[in-house]
C-alpha cells in the first residue's frame, strides 16, 4: 500500500462525512464540497492502485 493509496481514502471518507453533513444541514455548498472531495479521494486512490500494480505485476 502506498501513500496516494493510504491519503486518497482518507480524503474520500472526509468527503462523504461533508456529503452527509451538508445534506442533514440542507448546506449544498457544503455537500458538494464533500462531493468534490470523495471523487478527488476515489481518483487519488485509483492513481496508487495503478503505481502499486505497476510496482507489483501479478
């Protein structure tokens, strides 16, 4: 597991505590700012998926 593995599913988990948080509020700024960060985490953790497969062919 590598560090944009590790930093790409803490920023899509914080994304969806912002998500739930700002729909509970009825904040849409709020809940598309979570949105925008569970996608840039999904993106970020799919990039060290494809380094760690690079690294370590099966």
């Amino acid at each position: 597991m590598n560090k944009d593995q590790v930093k790409g599913r803490a920023r899509e988990a914080t994304g969806k505590v912002k998500e739930a948080a700002g729909r509970a509020t009825g904040n849409e700024k709020t809940e598309l700012k979570g949105t925008a960060q569970k996608t840039a985490g999904k993106v970020q953790k799919a990039y060290g998926d494809a380094k760690e497969d690079i690294r370590n062919p099966r």
